[in-house]
C-alpha cells in the first residue's frame, strides 16, 4: 500500500512539473502599424515635445468590421492549439475604465514625471507575454480572390519580433475573408508557434528580458558614487541587481555618479506564488532594498511592461 502511494505521489510530481514547463505565452493579437497607417487609423501622441504617430486601435475597432472578423480568426486558430489569449477589444474597454486615475506619474515634491505612450499603457493592461501583430491585404483577380498576410510576434516586455509568418493564400472563388485567411494561414500557423515555444522556453530557462534605469533627484545630497556600507550605492545597487537576475545575467551599459542604466536584464517570469513578474514587480524589490538598507526614499516609474525607471531621493 506504501509502495503504491508513493508511486502515486511521484507520478503526480511529474505531471505538474511537465505542466508547468508546458505553460503557454499569453498572446494579444493586433493590427499591424502598416495595416493602421494604410487606412488612415492612428492619433498623434506628444513624446515630451516630439509629436510621433502611434495606432488608434480604439478607433479601428468601431469602424472596421473586417478587423474584428481577423482578430476572431487569428484568436480561434491560436485557442485551438492552447494559447491563452487577452482580446484586443476587451483591454481596450479596461483601460478606458482605468483613465479617471491617469497615467501621469509625478514625484510628490518636484513634479517629476515619466512620459507613457497609448501603446505602453495597452500592454501594462493587458500583460500580455506576446503581441502578435496582424497585416492582411484581399487580392482581387477577376472571379477570384486571394488573402497575402504577414505575421509578427513581438515581445511585449522588449518589442523585439521573436517569430513571424508571412504568405500568400489560394485564389478562391465566393469565399469570405475569414475563410480566405484560414487557407492562407494554416500551413504557416504552427512553424509560427514552434517559434513562439521556443522564445518561451527561453524566458524560462534565462529569464525575461527588462531594462532598468536609476537617477537621483536634484534634492538628494548624495550620489552613486557615495559610499554605503563600505562601498559606492552604484556598486550596492549592482550587487543587488545581480543577486536578484535569473543567473545574474545583466549588462551595465552606463553608469556615472548621477545616473545608471542596465539593459538585458533576465528577472524571473513567475515569483514564489505563480503570479507573472513584469519589470515594476522586479524593481520594487530594489525600491524596498534601498530603503531598508540605506535608508533611501526612491520613486518607481514604469513604461509598458519591461521598462523601469527608479529615481533616488523622494518618492
């Protein structure tokens, strides 16, 4: 009876490590900046100054029927083959309810303040692992037709394109769109997700990937090259990083006695509990350290899931 219990007890320690190293990334699935751009779907947003050009999802949603039949297609093809998905149209909605609190972040004392675009703002809502980005043009030749597409998956913590699917469909004759693109798409669809499992694996194995940056306020007597405890907070603020990244993986891309930036830091995708790690997750870690050790007010800011700004002095 022992040895069947303990048989038991093991094979059910294998399932769930298998179905936790089977875990699938969360995918968002939008329209592509060119597919936007062609039809005349984006807003002017004000980057300190910079007018730049990002996608009006919002407004591309109420007006283009043929997006949500894609959308609904690409997420059906997706669900099908066990990938979690947040819709495009529901995070929409979520973050207009969240805009009475407004993402302006300043510091309590100076003003001091972090610009975040409409798209940063999307991803924070809707913590997606990957944003696959859709762009599909109808090819009309005489009776037929044919449906060319190209597919990206883009980190949402990075925006780097970490798998891709393009092609052209066959010419058809009566069919819809979302027939059409399902002809077109299948025989690409699942090299598309080997990709996607292969970058996830990799997250898993070396962490994700997030960027830090810290500065000091003007009203903060110190700076980074001050000692603490025997050694310079810059040096400090180093160890705790490497000490906390997924096999201390990091790269110091500057640092000077008033600012310090870190790119290609590996933090873990889940923390003891199971819940998703994004980058201001991870650095209120660093937010409490220099507090309780140091005695040092900071202020976290964040842009989109995989930036971190931490500013030392105030909050």
């Amino acid at each position: 009876m022992k040895k069947i219990l303990l048989i038991t007890i093991i094979f059910l320690n294998a399932v769930l490590t298998v179905n936790a190293q089977a875990k699938k990334p969360t995918i968002m699935v939008v329209p592509s900046d060119v597919w936007c751009n062609q039809r005349g779907y984006m807003l002017d947003f004000d980057n300190q100054g910079t007018y730049v050009q990002v996608p009006d999802y919002k407004r591309a949603l109420q007006e283009n029927a043929a997006l949500l039949i894609v959308i609904s297609k690409i997420n059906e093809l997706m669900a099908s083959r066990g990938f979690p998905l947040k819709n495009l149209e529901s995070v929409l909605k979520s973050l207009d309810g969240e805009a009475a609190e407004d993402a302006m972040l300043t510091s309590k004392k100076t003003g001091s303040n972090i610009v975040e675009s409409p798209i940063d703002k999307l991803k924070k809502v809707a913590k997606a692992d990957i944003v696959m980005q859709i762009f599909w043009n109808v090819n009309q030749m005489g009776p037929k037709q044919s449906v060319t597409f190209n597919i990206q998956g883009l980190d949402s913590y990075t925006d780097k394109q970490v798998a891709g699917a393009s092609g052209t469909g066959q010419e058809l004759i009566g069919s819809t769109l979302p027939v059409m693109l399902e002809t077109a798409v299948l025989s690409h669809i699942d090299n598309f997700n080997v990709q996607l499992m292969s970058h996830f694996d990799d997250l898993f194995a070396n962490g994700r990937e997030i960027s830090l940056r810290i500065k000091k306020f003007d009203a903060f007597p110190n700076d980074f090259e001050t000692e603490y405890a025997g050694e310079e907070l810059g040096t400090q603020i180093e160890n705790w990083v490497q000490k906390n990244t997924v096999k201390g993986r990091f790269s110091t891309t500057d640092a000077t006695e008033n600012m310090m930036l870190f790119e290609q830091v590996r933090i873990p995708l889940f923390d003891a509990s199971g819940k998703a790690i994004d980058a201001r997750a991870w650095a209120k870690g660093l937010q409490k350290h220099l507090k309780d050790t140091y005695k040092i007010e900071a202020k976290l800011m964040t842009k989109g899931l995989g930036q971190a700004s931490i500013v030392v002095g105030e909050k």
